[in-house]
C-alpha cells in the first residue's frame, strides 16, 4: 500500500520510527511536508508573511495526484487542525484514502479526533505495532476485530476501542528511523535529531507525560526505556557518512536518567563519533560524574527545566521533586565543566504566588544560565492541569472545547488563563529581564528588579527581548539558532524556486548516499548487516530479532 506521511514545521521523530516500520513490512512510503513559515507552531508567529508564504494547497494538490492508499500524521495540539484541513480537501477528491491518526494529541483526546468524519482511525499511545495492524486491516477490507491502541467508529457510528497495551520494551528491535524521507525538506546535518530512550520517570502535571505514562491498561513494562549503546552509535554512523554532521541534538526528556548507560555511552560515542552535542536533564538526575563524562564526550548545551522555584508549590502541584539545592548543584557543575545551559521557566502557572518569579530571579542572577526560555503555561489536553484548571473555572467550557480541538493553541505565548491585567503586567516583566538577563554586564544583572523594567512600553519590551535573546543565541553558537535559521533561508529559497517552476531542490545534502542499515542484535550486541553481507545473513537464524 501507498502511505503517506504529513509532516509540518520540523522532523518528527515519532513520524521517521514509524515510516521505518511501515517500509519495512513491505508498504511504499512518501512524506508531504510544508515549512509553515511564520506560523511554524515552534517560535515564529507573523500572521502576514505566513499568508504570502503558505503552501498549504500545494501539499493538498500534491496528495491528490498521488493519490496514497492511506495518509499517516502524529498530531500534536498545535499542529492537528491544520492536518484536518489537508484531509478534509484531500477526502473531497479521494474520499476512499484511509487517514489514521496518532502521537499525543490524538493519545490525549482520541473521541475529538473521531469526531471529524475525515479521521478513521485514531492511535492511542506507542503507534509501531499498531500502524501495521490498521494496514493489515485496510488491505482486508477494513473495520474487523479491535485494534490494540486503537479507536475506530464502526459502520454504525459506534466507538471500537482496542485493548491499551504496555509499552515496546527492546527499543534496539525498530528499525533505524528512516531519515530519508526528510531529506528534500529539512537540514539534518547542522542538528540532527535523534533520541536514545522513551519515557521520563516523572509524570509532570503539565506534561503529555502525565497521561502517556498512564495510558496501557494492565501490565505497562517500564516506561523509561534505553536502546543499547550501539545501536545508538548504530544509528549516528551512518548519519555521519551521509549529512557529514556537524552536532547532535538528543531530544531524551532526561538524557541523564540512567547513569550506567550515560558512563558507558559517553565513553563510545567520545571515540566513535566525536561530535558537539545537546541534551535536556533534570537537576535530579546529575552529579559530578556526569557532568565530567558529558563534557569530555563533547556535550555543548544542556536543557534544564526548572519551571518553578517555590518548592512546595512544584511538590504539590507540579509533581516534581527536585531540591532547590540540587538545581543550584547543577547549575554550578555545568558551569565548572563548561557546559552551556538552557533553562526554562514557567510564567503564570494556576495557583503558584507570583515571589516565584523573584525568587527564580535571585537565583539566576547568582547562577546566570546561558538562556532563559520562557514558556506561560499553556494547558495541555488530557494533563492533570488542565483538569484542576476546569474544574476551578480557569478554563470554561467553550476554552477546554477549543483546547481539546486543538484551536488558538500558543506555547510561548499564552496569556489567556491569567484575567487579571495587573498580574500579566508583572510577569510580562519578568520575562524581559529573563530574556535579556544572560547578556547583561554583572553589575546591572545584579540591579535588575520586575519594577525597574516596568516603565519601558510593553511593544518595546517584547522587541527588544526578542532582538537580545536571538542575539545571545547566535553569539553563544546556539546551533538551535544557526539552524533555525538556515531552514528559513532554505526554505524562502525554495519557495521562490517553486513559483519559477522549479521543484527538485533538495535541504538536506547528501554526501555518501549509504542505504539505511538493517539492525540485528546479536547477543546483547547490535550487527549491521548490509544486502551483500552474507556471512552474517547466514547467522539470521540465531538472532533475536531484526
Ligand atoms: C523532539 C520534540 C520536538 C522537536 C521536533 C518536533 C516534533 N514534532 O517531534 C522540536 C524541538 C522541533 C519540537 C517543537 C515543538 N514541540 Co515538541 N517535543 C519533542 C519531544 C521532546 C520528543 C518527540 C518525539 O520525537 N518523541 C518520540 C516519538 C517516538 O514519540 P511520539 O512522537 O509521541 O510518537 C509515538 C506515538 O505518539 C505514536 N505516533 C506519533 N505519530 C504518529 C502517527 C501515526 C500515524 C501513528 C499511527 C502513531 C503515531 O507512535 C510513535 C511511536 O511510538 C516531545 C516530548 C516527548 N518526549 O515525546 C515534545 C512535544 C511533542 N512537543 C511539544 C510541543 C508543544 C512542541 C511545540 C508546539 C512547542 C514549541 N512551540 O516549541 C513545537 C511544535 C513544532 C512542530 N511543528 O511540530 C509537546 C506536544 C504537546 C501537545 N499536546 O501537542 C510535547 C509532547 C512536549 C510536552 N510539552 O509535553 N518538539
Ligand atoms: S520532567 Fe520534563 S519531560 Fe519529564 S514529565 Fe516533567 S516536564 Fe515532562
């Protein structure tokens, strides 16, 4: 069968392991993607210039002469109207393509995804196994036995649920995630993308982790799972070879969480790979030990959440459990190891007192991070928070609707559920000092108070804020930013090169066009075993998996 992939704004991880999976069980694949420049639901948000650039109609016109047999896409919150506008113009002309849907937005509100008639199957939770049942089923007519992980309506309108099931514990039996297909659309040589475990052992109140971690009925297996060494380094091989990397940027939500790994991985990929990388941690997860083994392996930028100083607050509420002291141990480790660090502070979080903000101040005017990104909370579908913001009347029922329908929905700039204008003055300036803060001179870090910025114009602030944090990015060799903004670059390139006719510029360069390497694991190690191999396809029969 024909699938074809909707990719929108950036790679998406979830997207290249499935497309993997579906190729290799014998099925053709395609990516239809758009850039969505100025409303790329990551940063940049200029209604005008996204007007003149959008291509919207050019994917659906290109869906529609190919014409797939089925359209795949992982919804995230902000991402999943603009796909039911696709499917909506594409179902018009073709209305026998099959469209199934998954990823966290679909996993927090499945019944909101059926609702539109375009959607037919909705994946719950982890997608490997179950994107291919839902094809063994479309190829048999469709609509038979549940699916597990799966929600349908039937022929008559009723809602089948198939079983929860727990989570995919051997990572290292996927297949390598299949890149390739990204490669006409996205750089993935300045900053590639990649992940080496799922799942993260907290369960946040305002995070996908919240629901997701809950989601298998029954017997789960663990949550935070690692795949082996090798296989990472597997992976990161045959990258090197065909993008010459340059960095890479493990997406992990703590990169640290296991320590025996992290030892063992940072001594292979120092010798094997050898290239500047990123991660995200939480302060919970980092010692001494780990902060000497990621900087002589060749990390750069560290992502902390911090998100709240007031302890009880993050405890009660939050549900996290990190120390003050143990943030302040390792903000002063990654500075003694000359790792640069990225935090993100929370703005506006229901029921948190606004000495929050002065006490996150304080600390970052002592332990001064490289960048402080903020986020006002935005209330994700299916978390805790959004819940307790429901029921105590922050959220009516018209805002949850348009939340769960994935409407308006802003990460950075969400401002709707503070009502009170005084309270969104104050921390609108916080903000500006956390974003310019990091390019301060000490002696005026040190004077910085939420009053003595409250008499610049609020337009001012925001630009200025704006123009100093992306300065501080590119002076500190961000690579977020060089990257970012070289996909703009690309991508106002092509666009120009579309309106001329042309359309076979490709972003990504490819430098040793090296086919995706079959994985075996072998007795607790990975094998790469290539077509011509046959030494080692002889050994097939005593592998665990492929
Ligand atoms: C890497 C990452 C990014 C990268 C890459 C973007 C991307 N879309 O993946 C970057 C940095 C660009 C990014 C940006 C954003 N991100 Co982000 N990001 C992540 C992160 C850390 C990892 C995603 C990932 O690869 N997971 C691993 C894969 C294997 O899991 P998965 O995607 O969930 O896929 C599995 C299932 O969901 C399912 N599935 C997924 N898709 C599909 C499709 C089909 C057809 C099927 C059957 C199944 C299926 O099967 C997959 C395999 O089991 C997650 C947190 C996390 N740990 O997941 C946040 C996360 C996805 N991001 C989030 C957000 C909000 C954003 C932004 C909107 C925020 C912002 N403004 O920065 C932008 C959106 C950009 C965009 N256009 O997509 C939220 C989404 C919440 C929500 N309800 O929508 C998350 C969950 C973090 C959070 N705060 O809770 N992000
Ligand atoms: S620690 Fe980070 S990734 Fe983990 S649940 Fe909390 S916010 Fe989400």
């Amino acid at each position: 069968m024909k699938v074809l992939f909707l990719g929108i704004g950036s790679e998406q991880l979830g997207i290249s392991q499935l497309a993997s999976i579906v190729k290799e069980a014998g099925h053709e694949i395609d990516l239809a993607f758009t850039a969505s420049l100025f409303h790329d639901r990551f940063n940049l948000e200029i209604p005008w210039l996204n007007r003149f650039f959008d291509e919207t109609n050019v994917i659906i016109k290109d869906i529609i002469e190919k014409k797939p047999d089925v359209i795949a896409f992982g919804a995230l919150t902000a991402t999943f109207q603009w796909s039911i506008k696709i499917i909506k113009e594409v179902k018009k002309h073709h209305p026998h393509i099959k469209t199934i849907f998954g990823g966290v937005h679909t996993s927090a509100v499945p019944e909101v995804c059926l609702s539109y008639d375009e959607v037919d199957y909705a994946v719950v939770g982890e997608g490997e196994q179950a994107i291919l049942d839902i094809l063994e089923d479309i190829q048999a007519g469709g609509r038979g036995l549940p699916i597990n992980n799966t929600q349908y309506l039937d022929n008559n309108g009723q809602l089948v649920k198939g079983r929860q099931v727990g989570f995919h514990q051997e990572l290292d039996e996927f297949p390598y995630p299949e890149k390739t297909i990204w490669e006409p659309y996205v750089n993935l040589r300045d900053n590639y993308l990649i992940l080496a475990s799922r799942g993260c052992p907290y369960t946040c109140t305002f995070c996908f982790n919240n629901f997701f971690a809950r989601l298998p009925e029954g017997k789960r297996g663990k949550y935070v799972r690692h795949r082996s060494v090798a296989h990472v380094i597997g992976e990161l091989k045959w990258a090197k070879e065909r993008y010459k990397l340059k960095s890479v940027d493990f997406q992990d939500d703590v990169f640290t969480v296991d320590k025996q790994w992290l030892l063992e991985f940072c001594e292979v990929y120092q010798r094997e790979i050898a290239l500047p990388f990123n991660i995200l941690v939480h302060a919970k997860y980092f010692d001494e030990e780990i902060a000497k083994a990621l900087s002589d392996a060749g990390c750069k930028w560290i992502q902390m959440g911090i998100q709240s100083m007031d302890e009880d607050f993050k405890t009660n509420i939050l549900q996290r459990r990190e120390k003050s002291e143990q943030i302040i141990l390792a903000l002063e480790l990654m500075k003694k190891y000359k790792l640069k660090v990225k935090v993100d502070q929370m703005l506006a979080l229901p029921g948190e007192a606004i000495d929050a903000q002065e006490k996150a101040l304080n600390l970052y005017k002592k332990y001064t991070p490289y960048r402080i990104q903020t986020f006002w909370t935005a209330f994700l579908p299916g978390t805790e928070m959004l819940f307790e913001a429901y029921k105590d009347g922050i959220v009516n029922d018209e805002e949850l609707k348009r939340l769960n329908h994935g409407e308006d929905f802003y990460f950075f700039r969400n401002q709707d559920n503070i009502k009170n204008p005084e309270l969104v003055r104050i921390y609108v300036n916080y903000e500006f000092i956390y974003r310019i803060l990091p390019s301060m001179p000490r002696f005026i870090r040190e004077r910085m108070t939420e009053s003595s910025v409250a008499w610049i114009p609020r337009p001012i602030k925001n630009f200025l804020g704006q123009i100093i944090d992306v300065y501080a990015g590119f002076k500190d060799m961000n690579v977020e930013f060089s990257t970012y903004a070289i996909f703009y670059l690309k991508n106002i390139f092509k666009f120009y090169l579309r309106k001329i006719g042309y359309s076979n510029y490709r972003i990504a360069k490819v430098y040793a066009n090296t086919p995706i390497p079959k994985v075996l694991y072998l007795n607790g190690k990975v094998v790469q075993l290539n077509e011509s191999n046959t030494e080692r396809k002889e050994e097939k029969s005593n592998v665990s998996s492929v």
